[in-house]
C-alpha cells in the first residue's frame, strides 16, 4: 500500500469523504481535459495494437496444447511440458549468450563512445556514421555476407589459404560464431546509448576530479563510469533482450549448434502447429525480458536523461 | 504581431474546423464504401498463397502485364502452417494456395477451404502432362473422383544429396540411408532443417513408412536414429544454398535429406558431382518420398477472378519453363510431357534437374503424404535438436 493511501486511511472520516469526491472529481476533469479527448482515439487504438496480440498470446498460451481456438478450458498444461521437459536449455543458451554479448559489447563500445565524446570532436559523427549505415541493410543480408567470409574457401580460408598457404577450415556453425553474429549485430543498439551517458558526464566534473589529485582510473571509476551508468543500463538492457530474443545468427551464422529460445518458439508456431506451446514459451520469456527491464529501469533516472531534472 | 508555433498557426474557428473534420470524415467514409463496392469483384487483383518460385518476378511479372493484375505473393514456410492459417480465416486474403500434393485431397478439400476448378476449362490442359500423371491424378481430385482440386506443376525425388567424387552414387543407393547413420560418417553430413522431411526419411532410413501408424517401439527406434542423426551432423540448416556451398567446398559430403531441387542451382552451376541420391533400401521398396505442388483456388467469398487465369496461365510452354526455373531453386514440371515444353530446355538445364534418371528415382519414391504420428515425431526432433551434442 503506497504511503498516500496509508495517510488516507489514518485520516478523519470526514476529511476522508471531502478527499474521495474531489479525486474523483479531478479524474474527471483530466478526462474532459481537450487534450486528452484529443488523444484518446489513437490511445485506445496503441492499446489495442501493442497490448491486443499480447494478450492474445497470453491466452493462447493457457489453451490446450495443439488447439487454434481460444476458447477451449485453461490449463496449465503448456507450462507443466515446458518445465519437465529440456526447454530450459533453450532458456538458459539464451540468456548466457546474451550476457556475453552485453559484455563484450561493452568492453568494445565504452571506449570507442568514449572516443567518439571527448577525443574525435567533429569527427566522432563520421564514426556514428560508418557504424549506423550498415543498419539500414537487412541483418539477414549482413549474415549473410559474413558466411561468405567465414565460410571454408570463403573470404578468410581463402585468402589464408591462397597468400599464406595456411589451411583454415570452416568458421561457421559454432556457437563461438552464434556469439561472434550478436556481437556484430547488437553492437549499435550497445554504442548509442553510451554515448549518449558518456554526454552526459559534465567536462568540469572531470576536471575537477583531476585537479583535486585524481588519477585517470580513478576519474574513470569515480567519475566517468557512474555518471555514464543510465546509458551503459539502457545499452546493456537494449543489448541483453534483443540478443536473448534472436535466432537469425544462431540459426546462419551458428547452424544451430546452440538453440536460443526463439528458435523454440518459432518451431511451434511453425513447423509444430503447437500454438499455445509457443505462446507459453513466449509469456516465459516477456516475464523475464520484463523482469529484467523492470530491475535496470528502477536504477535509471529517466528525468535526468532527458533533462527534466 | 505575435508569433504563432505550428498548431497555432492553423487560423480556423472552431466552426471551421468542425466543418472540415466533418467534410474530411464523410470524404474517407465515402471512400472506403467506393473501395470496397470497387474491390468487391477483384478483378484486378490477385493474392497467391505459395512454396518459392511462383513468388519470383519471372514468373509473375509477364501475368501482372498481361492480365493488368496487381499480383501479391507470398512464400511460405510449411505446409501445415499455411493450411492452418486458411483455417484461421486467411481465406478471406488469398485467391490461390500452392502445397504439396497431399494437403488439398485430405484436408482442405474436406474443409472447405478451396473450391474445384472447372474441368471444362482445366481437363485439357492435363493432356500435356507426363504420363505418371495423367487424368485423373489421384492427387488432383476429391476423394469421390468427381472434384479437380487443383493442378500439378513442379515435382520432385527426394532422398539425401552427396558429392559423388567421394562417395558413389551407386553406394548410396544400395547401403541406403545407413551410410548418414554410421559413426565413420560423423561431421561429414549436415541436416537439411525442413522439419517434415527429416521427419518423413528417418523413418524411412529406420525401415519403416512415416504414412503409416507407428508403434511405441518403431517410435523408440526412430528417437535413438534422431538424436544420432542430429549429434552427428556437422551443422544443421534450413538454407540448401548453405549446404550446397558446403558440399561445394568440402566441408561436408552429403545432405540429409536432400532432394532434387536442392541441389540443382549448384548442378546449374557447374558442380555436376553434386546430386540427388534415392536409396533403394527401405519400406516397400520407396524408401524416397517424392513431392508434387498441388496449386489450388481458395474458398475466398470473393475469389478474384483471375484465380482461375492464373492457373490457366501456367500451363502456358514458356510460362511452364518459368516455373520450372524461377530463381534459385530448379525443379522438373509434370508439363515436361509435352514437346512444346521439352523443346525450352537446354542440356545443361535438363542435367541440372538430374532428368537422366528422373524416372528411375521417382519409382523409388512413396509419394508425399500426411504423417499420422507427426506431433509425437516432431516433439522428438525439436528434443534431439535443442539437446544436440555439437
């Protein structure tokens, strides 16, 4: 119970009674708000839109395995079969690739945003530049053209082969490959936001902290870290969900030596015909993607970021 | 005088305003009521529901001029996920359905989800076909043999694929699919990811037919061979040009399962050594399963009425040829029985489809058909991959 119903309850009963109708009265008020009219329509039709299919899936998810209907009796059963059988595999290659992509992601991108802020000046956009043009083509396409590079005879082997006379095998279908493909493709939704926190650090607070005697690591781990540290959450948070939702680079890049959680889900939509197995995986997974996000947004101050503080 | 920001720029009274949003409102319901009575016929647009190549440009492009057709094509990714999407009423949105043979005859038909052609119309053009499919094709009709469902095109063997410099096509097809299974053959393979079929040649490589009821015991043997399988495999992917490319480069030897079309843009290619294989060892001697695209019209309130042309359309010599060579993937056409059809292909084109022992590998082929056991086989597949040992 929040600390304003607490007050509400320890008070009065008449001062109760006078507070109750004037909330409600306010609410009212806010609903005739033109502002708020105005909105509504396209409220309503985002509610719809966004929360719509995900309700539906969390429906599904409830409804006898093999079923298209949504309106057969809820069971648990979907659940119970994820539990006792091996999907915790899935799960668990998921999560741990994605941790390690935010990780070294992490280690590649601070110190290149923090390039990008405080060394290139002007140029630093040049870098945003080349590292954001490769997001305008299709990741399927740039895996694709990294098969061609790691492939046996490909690009590397090739060139390793053909110059050095050194025999390299096949690159591809490892699960170091699945990493290497997140990495690649995850990278920018990594880099921007910590550039945006590395912004964020006032210049003068640095200095300050050197002129008081401050060493440069200690200006990284006192100054520059914490006060970037709403940019590298967002990054790493941005990073960690969209890597443990993907399949694309297991899939072509890895030959499914790992299988992530989506590859699961899309089996059962697909070739399973299992829709309410895989709308149970799916509800498995948004409550740990929102578990997560939840957890990281509690340590962020959104206001701060953007400058409402 | 006071600047005014964007919105207060707009220098209407309430009344106007109100006026316009009126105006604008009645134009958008009047429109919408133009476009559905103009859309009711449908005459000028198409909706094709199909496996890849009747997606392709070439195929559709010469039928949007001629026809002035706004065609829209869409690939795609199974069989049962496109029946069950016209089960969940995407009847309204396609005009044609492509499958493989046996989902029109046991299940949509049954279903009402497509309606019969018109024999008057479409009976002749089954005089071109070859001779394994003549009238009355078992596949094309209804279960009473009163009904055409739909009509044949592509087709095609399907066993496992090999690169026959290192292992000999007459190996493979007397040791059978054992030679995928043995241990010496670990990392040499990869699992060709179309779920059905890998389904449909295990069991066939386990001694028995995939079309028939399975007991727990051939279940039991078919999970051990399924998880060898999976474990063994250099690599699993549901993309042939990546398994090709691997047998290309010599990564790999062979490709289970593997079918004609799979491999047939490499032949094309230049890379004769690479080809479709069916064993001769297996259940009732077809230890293949062979595969022919049954094109159908949906039961859509409102069929477009160029449906039917396009059907029509494709039974066309060049437009057969097209077909048979849309991008990217090369596949024989039952057409191919009429001269009109044979005259349009090259040597080369006919190699690549492996036409020389075409007919020796579709009789050892049992023909496509619905998988009784396919939940409790799949869920052991998706087991075998997700615990695969790499």
């Amino acid at each position: 119970m929040s600390r304003a119903s607490d007050f509400a309850a320890e008070a009065p009963a008449p001062l109760r009674a006078i507070r109750a109708p004037s909330r409600l009265a306010s609410l009212g008020r806010w609903f005739a708000e033109p502002g708020v009219v105005a909105a509504a329509p396209l409220a309503l039709l985002m509610l719809g839109g966004f929360l719509g299919p995900l309700l539906l899936v969390v429906v599904f998810a409830f409804m006898p395995g093999g079923t298209f209907s949504i309106l057969q009796v809820p069971t648990l059963a979907n659940f119970v079969e994820i539990v006792a059988n091996s999907y915790y595999l899935s799960f668990l290659a998921s999560l741990w690739l994605a941790a390690l992509t935010v990780v070294i992601c992490l280690v590649v991108c601070y110190p290149v945003a923090f390039a990008m802020v405080r060394v290139f000046g002007r140029h630093g956009s040049i870098l945003a530049l080349l590292i954001t043009a490769p997001l305008f083509v299709a990741d399927n396409l740039r895996l694709m053209g990294w098969v061609l590079f790691l492939v046996k005879g490909g690009v590397v082997s090739g060139s390793l082969q053909t110059w050095f006379g050194i025999e390299v095998d096949s690159m591809l279908y490892t699960s170091g490959a699945t990493l290497f493909g997140l990495v690649y493709i995850y990278l920018p939704f990594m880099l921007f936001p910590i550039i945006m926190g590395i912004s964020m650090v006032p210049e003068q607070m640095r200095e300050a902290a050197f002129d008081l005697g401050a060493t440069r690591f200690q200006v990284l781990r006192e100054v520059d870290v914490p006060l970037a540290m709403p940019g590298i959450l967002i990054g790493s948070l941005m990073t960690f969900i969209l890597a443990a939702g993907s399949l694309t680079e297991a899939r072509t890049l890895g030959g499914n030596a790992v299988t992530m959680i989506a590859m699961d889900i899309q089996k059962e939509f697909g070739f399973a015909q299992n829709w309410p197995k895989g709308s149970a995986l799916a509800v498995l997974m948004i409550l740990l993607a929102g578990a997560l996000a939840v957890t990281a947004l509690k340590r962020i101050d959104l206001d701060l970021i953007f400058g409402r503080k | 005088m006071k600047r005014k920001n964007l919105l207060q720029s707009f220098s209407q009274s309430r009344r106007e305003f109100l006026h316009m949003s009126a105006a604008i409102a009645g134009s958008i319901a009047a429109s919408s009521t133009m476009s559905r009575s103009a859309f009711a016929a449908r005459e000028n647009e198409l909706n094709i529901y199909c496996w890849e190549g009747y997606n392709s440009d070439k195929v559709l492009d010469p039928f949007r001029k001629e026809f002035k057709t706004n065609v829209k094509a869409q690939g795609l990714i199974s069989d049962p996920d496109a029946v069950n999407k016209l089960r969940a009423g995407e009847t309204k949105v396609w005009d044609i359905i492509n499958l493989n043979n046996a989902w029109g005859r046991r299940q949509l038909f049954p279903e009402n989800l497509i309606v019969p052609l018109d024999q008057a119309r479409f009976k002749p053009k089954w005089d071109m076909v070859l001779p394994e499919f003549k009238w009355p094709y078992y596949w094309a009709m209804s279960n009473d043999g009163k009904n055409l469902l739909g009509m044949v095109q592509r087709f095609g063997p399907s066993g496992v694929n090999v690169n026959t410099d290192k292992i000999s096509r007459e190996t493979v097809q007397n040791d059978g699919y054992e030679i995928f299974l043995a241990d010496d053959f670990k990392g040499k393979y990869a699992v060709l990811m179309y779920d059905d079929w890998v389904i449909m040649h295990l069991c066939m490589a386990c001694g028995f037919s995939p079309f028939d009821n399975l007991s727990d015991a051939q279940i039991a043997t078919y999970e051990t061979a399924m998880r060898k399988l999976i474990n063994n495999a250099a690599f699993l992917s549901d993309d042939m040009n990546a398994i090709a490319l691997g047998m290309v480069n010599g990564s790999i030897i062979g490709s289970f399962p593997g079918s004609t079309y799979t491999v047939s843009a490499a032949r094309f290619d230049g890379n004769a050594n690479l080809r479709c294989v069916i064993p001769k060892k297996g259940p009732n001697n077809k230890p293949g399963v062979c595969w022919m695209e049954l094109t159908s019209t949906v039961n859509n309130p409102e069929l477009s009425p160029r449906a039917a042309d396009f059907l029509e359309y494709c039974y066309r010599p060049e437009v057969c040829k097209n077909v048979s060579f849309a991008e990217g993937t090369y596949n024989p056409v039952t057409q191919m029985g009429d001269k009109r059809v044979m005259a349009l292909y090259s040597k080369e084109e006919l190699d690549a489809i492996q036409f020389d022992t075409l007919d020796e590998d579709m009789a050892l082929c049992s023909d496509f058909d619905i998988i009784p056991n396919y939940p409790k086989l799949h869920e052991i597949f998706a087991t075998a991959v997700r615990e695969r040992k790499a």
